[in-house]
C-alpha cells in the first residue's frame, strides 16, 4: 500500500504540474512523458525518483551480484565422507564401517525437506543397499521380509495413526538402526524406515552408479561467503539484509521522497 500510494501520489504531481501548450500554438500535444518533464517542478520529481529508484536497485541486485562474486562452494561433512567412502563402495569393496558411514550420508540428504522426485528414487535405492550389505548373509531374507511386510502396510492405510503401521515402523526401525549405528534420539532412525525398499538393492544398478555423485553433490554442496557466514544481532547476515534492512530502506526512501518533495516546492515556490 505504501508503494503504490508512492507512485499514485508522483503521478498526481506530475499531472498537475505538467503545463499543456496553449491553443494558439495549433496543437493537441497533450501526451505527458515521465522522461521530458515540460516543468521545473516535473524535471525535480524526476530526477528525485530516478535516484530512489537507482538506490533501491542497487541495494537489492547489488548485494545479489556481490552474493555471487564472493560465494564459493563448501560442502557438508556428510558430502566429504560420502566423497572418502563412494570409490570402495562403487567398486563393491567397501568395509563395514564405510558402508555405514556411506548409509548415514544417504539418510541425512533424504531427511532434507526438498527433495526433487527424480532423486529420491536414487537415494532410497542407495541407503537400501547399504542396508542390505550391512546385513548378516543368515539375516538378509528375513530383514527383506519385514520391511517388504512394512510397505505393504503402509500403501494400504489412510492415516498413519493407524495401531499397526505405527507397530511396523517401530519395528523396522528397531530391525535396521543398529547397522547404521543410529540411536534411537537419532532423528535420522525415524525417517529410516519409510526410506527402505525390499527389491532390487542387491547390487548398485548402474543408473545408480551414474546419477548418486551428482544428487548427493547437489544437495550436500552449498555457495558461502562472509556475507552468509557472518552473524549481525544474532542473525546471518543475509537473512538480516533481505529480511529487515530492505524493508527499512523501503521506509526510509519514502520518508526521503516526502522530505525532497516539501524542498522542491519550498525552492518553487509551490504551496499544495
């Protein structure tokens, strides 16, 4: 309301300060243009607006460009183990400890809250085989049996209060925590199972082989700088700038536009 009422209020004073050619001249010109103001007034409200417009432009894409110019890739942790323990894994001649350490990297990307569809897919078949691995060969039909028995549980109810599912899920959980070493306070053990699938995670497919470095690398990968690294009253910078500095900017140009436009009218000698 406060932009539009700026912009409404600056029409309005151009309008009427704009001066139409008499009739004598033999000429309806009556088309006002914002760039060849025919006032002295028109020509100071221009100028004025042309320079809060260029200050705000600036504030908003230059800090976006600087953004750029000092951003650099840092990766999680999570990105640096799954980079040390991918090689032995792809090659089939993982240890123990690196195939849990590769199950924890994948299950950390699948709890971030935006996965796109396409990747999904990938992740949930590259935990399930680490799952798999992990497993004692006496063990690894059962395991398959009871998380297969889960996910048919789990496509046919419709609430997931449901007694049975929720018993299910604690089950596998329970069944399937302990090879990847998670606590049951472990955040990462209650999303466990709804990431597990019972068929095909024999062997890495080799869809998987190619697709897996480049979604862990798109999720684990993040652009930094000083301007995001940095804190400023208990803030990341960034956030503080786009959040709360813009907005007061915002006011205090159209405090300046209010303030400028009493000046120029006092030097006019102009009363609205």
């Amino acid at each position: 309301m406060v932009l539009l009422h700026f912009f409404t209020n600056l029409i309005a004073k151009i309008l009427f300060t704009f001066k139409p050619k008499t009739m004598d001249n033999k000429t309806n010109d009556y088309h006002i243009s914002f760039f060849k103001p025919t006032t002295a007034q028109a020509k100071y409200y221009r100028n004025m607006v042309i320079w809060l417009v260029l200050i705000w432009v600036i504030a908003i894409f230059g800090f976006h460009i600087l953004l750029r110019i000092l951003e650099k890739p840092t990766p999680e942790a999570d990105y640096i183990t799954f980079q040390n323990v991918w090689p032995q894994v792809e090659k089939g001649n993982a240890s123990e400890k690196e195939l849990m350490q590769f199950g924890q990297a994948t299950l950390s990307v699948l709890g971030k809250i935006m996965l796109a569809n396409e990747d999904k897919p990938v992740l949930n078949d590259a935990l399930s085989y680490s799952v798999y691995q992990l497993t004692p060969d006496s063990r690894k039909k059962e395991l398959s049996a009871i998380i297969q028995r889960f996910e048919e549980k789990r496509n046919s109810i419709d609430n997931i209060s449901n007694s049975d599912y929720v018993a299910a899920k604690k089950n596998v959980s329970k069944e399937v925590s302990p090879l990847l070493n998670l606590s049951s306070t472990d955040i990462r053990s209650k999303i466990l199972p709804l990431e597990l699938k019972s068929e095909g995670i024999e062997h890495l497919t080799e869809e998987l082989r190619a697709k897996l470095p480049a979604v862990m690398k798109k999720y684990l990968v993040h652009n930094q700088s000083v301007l995001t690294d940095f804190k400023f009253l208990g803030f990341p910078f960034h956030y503080f700038y786009t959040a709360v500095f813009l907005l007061i900017l915002f006011v205090g140009l159209c405090w300046l536009y209010c303030v400028l436009t009493d000046r120029i009218n006092a030097k006019l000698d102009i009363a609205d």
